[in-house]
C-alpha cells in the first residue's frame, strides 16, 4: 500500500506541477507569511506529502495521523487538482 500512496503522490505532483507553472514566476517572490496561508485541504495535503516522501515507510501511520486513508488521499489529491488555485497553493508549497 506505501508504494500506491508514493505513486498517488507522484502522479499528482505531476499534475499540479503543470497547473502551477505559470504561476511559478508570480509566486518566486511570495513571502513566507503567505505560504503559511494555505487553504486547509493543501496544508494537509502538503502536510501528508512531505510527511511521507520523508519517511515513506510510516506511511500508514502519517495518514492515520491526518485522518486520511488511502484513498482519501487520492480523493484530497484529485479534489486539489480540479481547483486551478488550490493546484497552484499545492504546487508552490510543494517547491
């Protein structure tokens, strides 16, 4: 299951990456206070992103602790995607 979520995180990353590259060059110069901003869904999908990459094999755990389930989390990563601006708040703070 910890390889689908590392898959399910890749393979939105690589979406929201498209979503957000024209906004990259308006939000190189944001301040830190307004990453801090996040809408609640991408903090915590960022939260559960970053969690992950950096201990994938607590996987289960790292969403147990942000309520979430498998998919859940594909459901919040594909919810993220349909949204151009919540794509782009996930993508900035995913750089």
């Amino acid at each position: 299951m910890t390889r689908r979520m590392i898959g399910s995180l890749a393979a939105a990353g690589l979406l929201l990456a498209g979503c957000g590259a024209e906004q990259q060059a308006a939000t190189a110069d944001a301040p830190a206070a307004e990453a801090a901003a996040l809408p609640p869904m991408v903090a915590r999908a960022v939260a559960v992103a970053r969690g992950i990459e950096a201990n994938p094999a607590a996987a289960d755990s790292i969403l147990s602790a942000n309520g979430l389930t498998a998919a859940g989390l594909d459901s919040l990563m594909y919810t993220i995607a349909e949204d151009s601006a919540l794509a782009a708040a996930y993508a900035t703070a995913m750089r």
